[in-house]
C-alpha cells in the first residue's frame, strides 16, 4: 500500500506544479485526498465555460432568428402571421374591418421556407402571357363585392382594370359615361372595351372581361392560354350557358372588335341587354 501511495504521489505533485503552479507547497506536502480535491475544483471550470458558451450561443441564436422573422413579416400587422414580404413589394394590402384584428385574412409569401419556390412557374408564365383583366362593377357594388376581386384573384392580373359610372380612387374605378342599368350592360361593355383598346392595348397578350360577382383562377387561365398566339383572332367563352361571367379575347380579336365591329351598326348593334361581343365578331373571326 505504502508502495502505491509512493509511486502515485510524484505523478501528481508534478502535475499540479507543472500546469498551474497555483497550488501552494502547504497543498503539495498534504495528503493525495487534498490534491485530487484540488485537481477536481480546477477542472470543474471547463463545465462553467461550456455553460457559459451554451448559454451566450442561444442568446446570439434567438437574436438571429427574430431578425429574420421581423425581415420576413410586419410584426405590428394584425395579420402578421400572414402578411409577408410579397404584398409589401405589391403595395398595401386591402383592409377587411370585418376580419381584420382576427388573423384569418391574407397570403403566405413565397420567400417562407414551406412555400419557397412554389410560385416560380406562375410567375414565369405570368412573364409570357401577359393577362389585362376588366371587371365591371356599379357604385353599390364597390365595397361589397369588387374591393374583395381586388383582394383576392384581381391582383394576380397583369393589369386590373375597374368600370363603374361613379370613381372610387380606393379600387380604383374607371368612371364611363353610362347609366347603371341592366338594358345598358352592352353600352357598358362596348364603352369599357374601347377604353381598353385606347389606353391598354399594349399592356396585355390577351383582355378578360368579368364581372365582380366572378372568381377566376388566372394561374390556370394562363396556362391554357400558353400555347396560344394573341396575335390570331381568337376568343374563348360560353355565351350560350352563362355570357356574364367572363371571356377572353386575344389582341387580335381586341384590335378586330372595336376597329371594325363597333363602327358598324351591320356587325354590332347599339342595343341589346346581352353580352353580344359573341354576335359582333363572328363575322370577323
């Protein structure tokens, strides 16, 4: 025993000497119990430090990541679980008072990691097949039903275009010189094309005409629009079965329509209570 304790002491009186040479000589001539305590409280504080660092990493961690999620969404936003990048690069987003403060109203950006690259082909499309969409709306309609296009399918549009006969500057609305009244629909729609035709020929390949009471997937219009040519005369839609809800007219068509059809009372008739661009242009098409 004796020879053990003899063999095992120089070992830790050079130990100790060595590295720290903070132990003083009254510890190195005291027992090998007082000196494996002393070994042990010196190498309890590596722990400490691997505390510290564990700690100082979650505080540095937690910094960075409510940095990217205050980069990703406006905070102070009622909707801020929704609100994300994407309609700050679009501009405000449409109040709803009646959901706002609820969070249940909004879009998820394209930048979240659960929803990143989603939209790369959409938007790819949307590059090449440009879409104008027209949407007629009256003045008692505007809060009811056209700000909710706007919120909604409108703003997928390449461009979006409101008449009414009265300006709202919040949608906002092309006012045209019509009464509101269902025997003036065709007035409106020959009047709303024209203005189209004047302002926006050039903005789109192909010219949607809907009403504010329609909801229009325009990722899937545009897909099948995709190997169309809009410089060909074309239109698509059912009149038959319901011609108030929306058709497509290609610039061609746009250009043929009201250059040649509304000029001609033979081609297009000044009244009617009917969607009859249908009538106008097949004598064209």
């Amino acid at each position: 025993m004796n020879l053990n304790c003899r063999l095992y002491w120089p070992v830790i009186q050079h130990h100790v000497y060595d590295r720290q040479r903070s132990v003083t000589d009254n510890t190195l001539t005291a027992s090998p119990f007082r000196i494996e305590r002393a070994l042990s409280h010196e190498q309890g504080s590596p722990k400490k430090e691997i505390l510290g660092a564990l700690i100082c990493g979650l505080c540095v961690g937690s910094l960075f990541a409510y940095i990217f999620i205050s980069s990703s969404y406006d905070l102070l936003h009622p909707r801020a679980l929704f609100y994300s990048r994407a309609e700050r690069e679009r501009g405000p987003i449409p109040t709803h008072p009646e959901v706002d403060g609820k969070a249940v109203l909004g879009d998820h950006s394209r930048q979240e990691v659960a929803h990143r690259g989603e939209g790369v082909l959409a938007e790819e499309i949307s590059r090449r097949v440009r879409v104008l969409c027209l949407v007629l709306t009256q003045p008692e309609n505007h809060e009811k039903k056209a700000k909710h296009v706007k919120a909604t399918w409108g703003k997928r549009c390449n461009v979006l275009l409101f008449m009414s006969s009265q300006e709202d500057p919040s949608l906002p609305t092309v006012a045209l010189k019509v009464k509101e009244d269902r025997d003036e629909l065709w007035n409106k729609t020959r009047e709303a094309f024209r203005y189209v035709y004047q302002h926006h020929r050039n903005d789109a390949d192909w010219f949607l005409k809907a009403d504010d009471d329609t909801y229009v997937i325009v990722e899937n219009l545009r897909h099948m629009l995709l190997h169309r040519d809009p410089l060909e005369p074309v239109v698509f839609g059912c009149w038959l079965l319901d011609p108030f809800k929306g058709y497509v007219l290609s610039r061609e068509a746009l250009a043929r329509f009201v250059e040649k059809a509304l000029p001609n009372p033979k081609l297009c008739s000044l009244r009617g209570i009917a969607e009859d661009v249908s009538m106008c242009l097949s004598l064209l098409l």
